[in-house]
C-alpha cells in the first residue's frame, strides 16, 4: 500500500494488488564486478520467494576509475551475460524483467550507450540508479526477512561493490533512517592501491587508511552510535562465509545468516594478502574470478566493523535484487 493512502482508496489498492498475486519477476543487477539475476514470486503480503539466483563476474568497472569510461570488451561480456538472463526470465514465464544498473554505469560518460543497448537490444526495463536508491533497495531487501533485534538500536547495511560501498541504518521493516553512498569498492581499491601481487604492507595500510577516513568523513559519530547489529550483503561477505566454512560447491543456506567474526574476518584478510592471485584462485570457497579484488573488499569490511565498533556481522543472500523485485510489484501494483 502506498504511503500517505487514505483509507477510502484500500479497497481498490487491494483489488489491484491481487490482480498482482504471486507474481513474478525478473530482476538484473548490472554492478562493478559481476551481473547478477534473481527471478523470484512476490505475494499480495510482499512476501518473496526465490525461484533462480544467477551470478556472473562480468567486470564492467574494470578501468572505469582511471578511464572514465566503460570499456568495449567489458559490455560485451555483460550483454552476453543478459542475454542468458533474459531466456531464463522468459523460460520463467516471468511478469516483469527490469534490470537496476549502479556506480560503474552511472559514472561513466557512455553509460547511457549501455543503458540504451540493454534495453532496446536485449529487452530489460533499465534503470540507472543514484547511490541514494541503491542505498534504499538493499536495505529493503536485506531486511525483509529479518526481525526488529533492539528498538533502542540501529541496524546497519553494508553493501560492498565494485565501485561504491553503501551504509544504510535504521530499523528492519521500515525505511532506513540514514544512508550514504561512498566512493569505496573492491574494484576501484584494487586499481588505486594494491599494484604489487601479493599487495605490498604500505600499499594495504594505504588502503585501510582511505577507507577509515571516508567512512568516518561520510557517517556521522551519532549515527555510528546507535547501531547494535550489522549485515553485509554482496560478494565480499558472502565469499568470506564460504571460505570460513570451506564450502565446495557453495551452498547459500550456508551463507545467509552466517555469523562472521571480525577476528575471522582479519584473519583471512591476512591469509588472502599473502597469496598471489594465482593462488587465491585455488581457495575452496572463493570464486576464481573474484580472486583479484577479495582483498580489497575484505579490507573495506574489517575497516567497517572497526568504525561502527561491531565484533560480529550477519552475511545475507538477500541485497538489492531482492529490494528491486519487492519494490518492481509495488511499482506495477500503483500503475494498475
């Protein structure tokens, strides 16, 4: 139901909503590292269930920070990543198929020439979003399912991607309270920083630096103080919950609601900067392809948990593809 709707509107809201009952959508994620497809139901009661989850490391920020541009061979490999996600949506008889495209896009000056070929050639409803309405979805979808912990405390949402790193605070089932889109992500990190393999101590401490000053720059102190809970979502969480728990093949009833410890979380932040990528490629629990930019993440994630004084933080499987798809059925349902 919209916000602000007055009761006398109920009625029709409800016969539009059920109109939209179970259903389903496809939802695409074009972010800095990997391309990513959820295709999931969503109920009259917002409830979502997962059919498909699809994950692909397209790189499409490689070089964006230096370049200001997306690179030719980088959305060549996300076009051919949708055109698999958009037969499998269509296999999936799906309702809707939007695609939500984040920093990587909105930062480079031919961003809108990947918009206009994803929509007009492969045929998803895209969208470019600022950090704000990132912020916002994963929040949404990161918390859909979980309980308010402590009415006296904040729950954070941390979001690591590629190009930006995004902290989102409030209470689970509202709309967050406060929220910051920053220039941190493993892929922008990796380029600026870490040019030795392994990376080198001073080039790690560099980066652990920035970190902390952006953070600290971009959170208000009060704001850092309410929270008593964390959540990361994304592939830098969820590759850590995989390879605390040697998981081969990945199982993601594993991952979501895994605790993670900042002491574990150092601990393989140490492990992973002694190898060379070569090496982290074999590490049971990591993706290969994420290999060169996990340290880089996990740097930006200890250094989170420091600021906010977390000693623990629950990885989720559900982030803005989940957030996407509830808020692509309220979206139909008003434009019924």
């Amino acid at each position: 139901m919209r916000a602000g709707s007055e009761e006398a509107s109920t009625a029709t809201d409800t016969d539009a909503w059920v109109a939209f009952a179970h259903m389903r959508i496809a939802v695409a994620d074009l972010g800095t590292n990997s391309t990513r497809l959820l295709i999931a139901e969503v109920d009259a009661d917002s409830t979502l269930t997962q059919l498909d989850r699809q994950t692909t490391v397209t790189r499409l920020g490689e070089g964006v920070d230096g370049s200001g541009r997306l690179a030719t061979d980088a959305m060549e490999r996300v076009y051919a990543a949708l055109t698999r996600y958009r037969e499998l949506a269509s296999q999936a008889t799906a309702d809707r198929t939007i695609a939500v495209a984040t920093s990587a896009v909105r930062d480079a000056e031919n961003g809108e020439e990947l918009a206009a070929h994803v929509r007009d050639r492969i045929g998803f409803d895209i969208r470019v979003i600022s950090g704000d309405e990132e912020a916002r979805l994963t929040f949404l979808g990161a918390t859909g399912k979980r309980a308010n912990a402590d009415p006296a405390t904040d729950t954070l949402v941390i979001d690591i991607g590629g190009g930006s790193t995004e902290l989102v605070t409030g209470q689970p089932g509202q709309p967050p309270t406060f929220h910051v889109s920053t220039r941190l992500g493993s892929v922008r990190q990796t380029e600026r920083h870490l040019r030795s393999d392994p990376p080198a101590h001073r080039e790690l401490e560099a980066l652990a630096d920035e970190a902390n000053e952006i953070v600290q720059s971009a959170v208000p102190a009060e704001i850092r103080s309410r929270i008593g809970r964390g959540i990361a979502v994304a592939g830098t969480p969820t590759s850590l919950a995989a390879i605390d728990q040697a998981l081969d093949p990945y199982d993601p009833d594993k991952v979501d609601g895994y605790v993670l410890e900042r002491a574990t979380c150092e601990r393989i932040l140490a492990q992973l900067a002694l190898e060379p990528v070569a090496k982290r490629r074999n590490i049971t629990g990591l993706h290969p392809d994420r290999a060169p930019t996990i340290v880089a993440g996990v740097a930006i994630l200890v250094e989170a948990m420091r600021i906010f004084d977390l000693q623990q933080i629950e990885v989720s499987e559900s982030d803005i593809l989940d957030g996407a798809a509830l808020q692509g059925a309220l979206d139909t349902m008003d434009g019924a």
